[in-house]
C-alpha cells in the first residue's frame, strides 16, 4: 500500500485526509512463495476491496503525531487463506487553528484627548 496522510489544521476530529492507492503486492509462484513475504501466490483469487481511512492517534493539536490506517479488507475466492496486515502508521500533526480577534473598540475622547 501506498498511502500518505497529510498535516491538518485542528477541526476537533481524529479523521485524517489521505493520498495514495492501497494494493497488494505482486503474486508469487507457488515455487517461489516464502512465509511472511507479504505476497499472494498467483494462483490464488485474492484482492483488496473498502476504502482506506485514515485516523489521527488524537484530535488535540499537542497530542496528535500519527495516522492509523483502516477500511480495507480481503476478497475473493481465496481470502479466507490470508490475513491483511495493516499498513504501518504515518507521522502526521495537527497544528492549531488561528482564531481572527474581533469587536476591538475604537478611541475615544476623554477630558479632550484620544485614549
């Protein structure tokens, strides 16, 4: 898989927008198949279906460092043979939200002079 989750501004949500196609590796040939490759043998009916999702460890700007991956799970014929391993986490922050001050009060005249 290839997703990328980017920084975002805080929204007082843990939802991470992200980039990037989730897909399994290349197939292998059953003679070349190795335990803990990470690969499908090419005989096999296997595929990806869901929409990833991407979900900060925190909503809050201070705590929040990385992005978990979820939403996708194995189809076809096949499936039951395999487990999906999550993508590892992304490193991603929230920065705080700038906040615009309004309502600030003109000068006015006391005892002749402008305060």
């Amino acid at each position: 898989m290839s997703l990328v989750a980017a920084s975002k501004v805080y929204d007082a949500t843990t939802t991470a927008a992200i980039t990037g196609t989730a897909a399994l590796q290349a197939a292998t040939t059953l003679a070349l198949n190795t335990s803990g490759d990470g690969k499908p043998i090419d005989t096999d009916t296997v595929s990806l279906t869901g929409t990833a999702v991407g979900t900060y460890n925190s909503k809050d700007v201070a705590t929040a460092t990385t992005v978990s991956y979820s939403g996708l799970s194995l189809t076809g014929a096949s499936a039951a043979n395999y487990s999906l391993t999550a993508h590892a986490t992304s490193a991603a922050t929230i920065t705080a939200k700038p906040i615009t001050l309004s309502g600030l009060c003109n000068p006015y005249r006391y005892g002749g002079r402008n305060l």
